[in-house]
C-alpha cells in the first residue's frame, strides 16, 4: 500500500507541475528526448526545483554515474528531504548511464 501511495503521490505531483517543464533548449539533443521517453520533464529542471531536484543540485551531490543509475531505479528518499519521493523508473541500463553522464557534466 505505501509503494501504491508514493506511486500516486508521483504521479499527482508529476502531472501538477506538467505545465511547468523544463525548456526543450535546457537539454542536449541526445539528451532531449531521453528526458521525454522517461518522463524526466515532468519533475526535474537542469537549474531550478520543480517537483524534484534541478539537475545541478544533483550534480552538486557528486554521485558516480553508478550512483545516479541505481538510484533512477531505486530512489533513496532520504537523499532528498523535503522533496516527494520519486517513484522508482525503468529505463534500460544504456539510457541511464547517458541520463547520470549528463547530470554530472552540469558540475
């Protein structure tokens, strides 16, 4: 029930902030429509909170690219207070590790 829980709370959040997307021209174009195919758009900007972290504040973390593919898998909300928790994502290894390269390059 509590996954179900988060999953909705997601998906609610996701959809609030919708109308708020990042701009198209804040992502590479090999970058851009990964972001699309998963979603990214909906929670996360390159330099602002939207429902999620911007992608920088992540980069700020310092997280190996490893890191950044396990936790797009296996979000750790704890990571993160005071943001939703993000529901966990299924994106094949490869998209991934493009998706954790790029939000390191933004160091």
């Amino acid at each position: 029930m509590k996954n179900i829980s988060k999953l909705i709370l997601t998906f609610v959040f996701g959809t609030m902030a919708f109308g708020f997307q990042a701009k198209a021209e804040d992502f590479p174009a090999d970058i851009k429509p990964l972001m699309t195919k998963y979603t990214c758009f909906a929670c996360h900007k390159v330099d602002a909170r939207l429902v999620g972290p911007a992608y920088k504040d992540v980069a700020k973390k310092k997280y190996s690219v490893d890191k950044i593919v396990a936790l797009i898998a296996k979000p750790q909300p704890a990571n993160w207070p005071g943001y939703p928790p993000m529901a966990p994502m299924t994106v094949p290894k490869e998209d991934a590790v493009k998706l954790a390269k790029y939000i390191n390059s933004l160091k």
